[in-house]
C-alpha cells in the first residue's frame, strides 16, 4: 500500500484551514484535488492540474457517484413541489392545530425524531428531516445552524447504532474479509462501546430539550432571537433562495398532503428497490441506485396528485421542477468536488500514512484511544467515514489477535473515530448534505457544530482511556 508520507497532509490541510478561514468552499475543494494531483506528478503543476480535471470527470461519471448527484439535484424538485403545492404551509399549519408543536423544544424534537427514523441511507434521511423540519424552525425562529447541527449530529451516529442499512453491510463485508467469525455478532458487540455515536446522539437531544448554545452556536440564536435573522449576514445558503422562499399562489389549496404523500413515497420507496437490487437481501442492494429511484417516484407521485387537484399543469410542474434542479446546483457542485476529493487521498495514501505512523510501542491499554484519537484525525483530513473504516479495520483485527486488548471495544473506537469525522469535517458529504437540508451556509455549520462534537469526542477519549484498562 503506497503513501506519499507527510506530504499527503497538505492537502486536506490546506483545504480545511482555507475553508474555514475564506469559506470558500467551492475553491477549498478544488484546492485540494488540484495540490493532491501536482504533488502525485513530481511537483509539476500543469501536469496535476491535467490529472485534476480526469479524475474529477471520472469521478462524478461513475455511475453510483453519478447517481447521488441527480438525486441531489431531483430533490431540489421536491423541495419546490411542496412548497409551489402549498403542502409545506399545510403541513405547518397542521402541525400548529395538532399542538404538537407548543415550544421552540418540541419544534427540536420532531426534527430529532424524524431523522432517527430514517435510517436506511443517511443523505436521504438528512434531506428528508430537513424537508420536514426547516419550516417549523424557521416558523419557530430558531437557527438554520442549529437545524444543520441537529441533523448532522443525528445522522451518522445513528447509521451506526441502528446497522439495518448498507452501513451495517459494508463494515460486516470488511470484517469478513479479515477473516472475523461471525462478523455481525462482532459488529453488534462492539455498538454499545461505540462511545462517541451515542454521546453524539445524546449531546444532540440534551442541546434540544436544555437548548444548551455554545460557542459560534450562541451568537447564532442571539441573531435569530434578538435580529430576527435565520442566517448570518452575507451567509452563502447552500439552497438558493428561490427554492426556499417559494410559496403557493393565493388560490391554492394548503393541504398538508400535498407534502407527505412525495415525502412518504420517496421514504417507502427506498427499502424496495434496496430489496430488489440486492436479490432480497436488503443489506446488498444499490444506495445509490434506492435513493434516485426513491425521488423519481416521489415526484411522479407528487406530479400526478398536484394534476388530479388541479394545481399544476404539465407547464407548471415543468417549471418547478428546473426550478429546484437550480436551486440545488451548489450542493452538486460541492459533492463532485467531494467525489474528486475521495479518489485523490486514495491515491495519495493520507490514511495509510497516519495509521503508519501511530505504529510503536504502546501499553495495550492505551490502545483503543490511540486507534480513536488516529480515526477521527484520518476521518476529518479526508472527509470519509467509510474510507477510515475500510483503513483502521484492517489495522484493528490483526492487533485484537496480537495483543492483550479488548477487540469489541477496538473495533468501536476505529468506528467512533470514523463517525467523528463523518460529523463535523467540512468536507465530507454527510456534512455538506447537512448545510444543504438545512438551508445553512456551510461554513457556519461547520463552525457552530464543532465546539459540540469535538466535546463528544473529548469525554469518549476519556471513556475509551478508562474502557482500556479496565475491559482489556
């Protein structure tokens, strides 16, 4: 496995720094790839700015990745349905005469909740909380940062504890491959210990029902309750206002239908076509291909119910439709860019580099934290929770039978770690889809989140210290 040493960080170093200085993130991305390539190519920059651009096209034509940026685009289709069907006001307005919603704590709540459920793809579960909750937080006056946090902080961490989806999958596939018994027995054994997950999802509810704001987080509601202001002045939202600010012309109907029935379609749709492309097995089905399919049918559905009631027209839905493809143009952008950016720290070895270098002498009980504290780092600098675990994994099982340590408890850190990164590392696409559900710019996102989650990772350090010596 080849690496290019300590010359693989500069990259995501450049990339991360720039963009939580400029918040530019569109530049910051491209950075990367671009000084990933002309390090690759003996330093020559037109030679690597050549390479760049055909593993960028490679990249975004494969066809799983090519697959995630229409549904990315597509649900932009969605966003405008509802809100040009008036289903987004109804379905608000139904929310207010069913008194569920009586505080800015229970407005927080549903969005919680309604992330947890969907667990079978995390960028499709983020897009649909997001769909369902931003208008009651925006209605609440309560942050788009907070939203974003809420849902980032939900998402990955509960891909992992609740392993019915392809996550579960790809990490038993691992496991096998490294010659595990009983590799989902292995899997679920260490969930429990997983310590950074479920301090994620538990810092994410106590911050809900205290609203404990911290930080960046703090001036944030600052704004929105004392300015009025649901983003910063001169914030960049990952969603075109256009698409956002859409609303249903006067003669329209608003009927809360209009938004969960495409909403429910698409969230049904999903463990199907899971079912059907894996054979059965719902484990080994498509991702990619559940969630495009998952929309597609979402907005026939949505397409046909607006004609029968006589809201839209073929020219109407049409519009709409191009409309959101538009307004979601950002977000594609920025994950072609994180597509180019996960075939480039592949090639150039960053992950491997680390894991290399954390390779000594170490008291045994040590070791899990190590392993912890060596994922969220590889997690952060490349953006890829799965790419860590496809690292560390193989690294973990063969010290668990080396050494005294206690190998559920390894494997969680390795998992914990790569989850951490998954969750705040401005450039992973569970991340940037976050921003994009809710309507936040990308940067403040990032900025407002990590105070909590790198709390979370602070007293999970601590627990994987103490879980050491007392578990190995």
């Amino acid at each position: 496995m080849e690496t290019y040493g300590w010359l693989s960080l500069i990259p995501p170093i450049v990339a991360i720094g720039l963009a939580l200085k400029t918040k530019q993130v569109y530049l910051s991305l491209g950075l990367f790839i671009l000084i990933g390539w002309t390090i690759m190519s003996g330093m020559n920059p037109v030679t690597g700015l050549i390479k760049s651009v055909d593993v960028f096209l490679a990249a975004v034509t494969e066809p799983g990745n090519a697959r995630t940026l229409m549904f990315s685009a597509l649900i932009g289709a969605i966003i405008t349905f509802t809100q040009a069907s008036g289903g987004m006001e109804g379905f608000v307005n139904w929310i207010d005469k069913s008194r569920l919603v009586k505080s800015k704590r229970s407005v927080g709540l549903i969005a919680g909740l309604v992330s947890m459920s969907v667990f079978l793809e995390s960028n499709f579960g983020l897009l649909v909380s997001g769909s369902v909750a931003r208008p009651l937080f925006d209605k609440a006056k309560i942050s788009r940062e907070k939203l974003a946090y809420i849902l980032d902080a939900t998402c990955a961490p509960k891909q992992l504890l609740i392993p019915i989806n392809a996550w579960g999958a790809y990490i038993v596939g691992i496991l096998m491959t490294q010659g595990v018994d009983e590799p989902v027995k292995f899997l679920l054994s260490s969930l429990p210990l997983n310590f950074y997950s479920i301090i994620a999802l538990l810092m994410a509810f106590f911050v809900i029902v205290t609203n404990w704001n911290i930080g960046p987080m703090k001036e944030a509601e600052r704004r929105v309750s004392e300015d009025g202001l649901l983003l910063r002045p001169g914030a960049e939202p990952m969603i075109s206002d256009e698409v956002t600010t859409l609303t249903a012309p006067d003669d329209v109907p608003r009927r809360a239908i209009n938004m969960l029935a495409p909403i429910i379609t698409m969230v049904a749709t999903v463990p199907i076509v899971l079912w059907l492309t894996g054979d059965g097995d719902i484990l080994a089905g498509s991702g990619s291909q559940a969630v495009l399919w998952g929309v597609i049918v979402g907005l026939i559905v949505g397409s046909v119910l607006y004609a029968f009631q006589g809201i839209m027209g073929v020219k109407e839905l049409t519009e709409y439709t191009l409309k959101g493809i538009q307004g979601l143009t950002p977000v594609v952008i920025v994950l072609a860019l994180a597509f180019g950016i996960s075939a480039t720290q592949k090639e150039l070895g960053t992950g491997i580099f680390l894991a290399q270098a954390a390779q000594s002498t170490i008291n045994p009980g040590f070791i899990p934290a190590i392993i912890f504290i060596l994922a969220c780092i590889m997690a952060f600098s490349t953006g890829t929770s799965w790419g860590t675990f496809a690292i560390m994994i193989p690294i973990v099982i063969p010290m668990t039978n080396l050494l005294d340590i206690h190998p559920a408890l390894t494997l969680a850190a390795a998992l914990g770690g790569g989850i951490f990164g998954d969750h705040c590392s401005p450039i992973s696409d569970s991340t940037i889809v976050a921003s994009m559900a809710s309507a936040s710019d990308h940067i403040d996102h990032v900025r407002t989140q990590l105070p909590y989650a790198m709390t979370a990772a602070g007293i999970s350090l601590v627990l994987f210290v103490i879980a050491g010596f007392t578990l190995g």
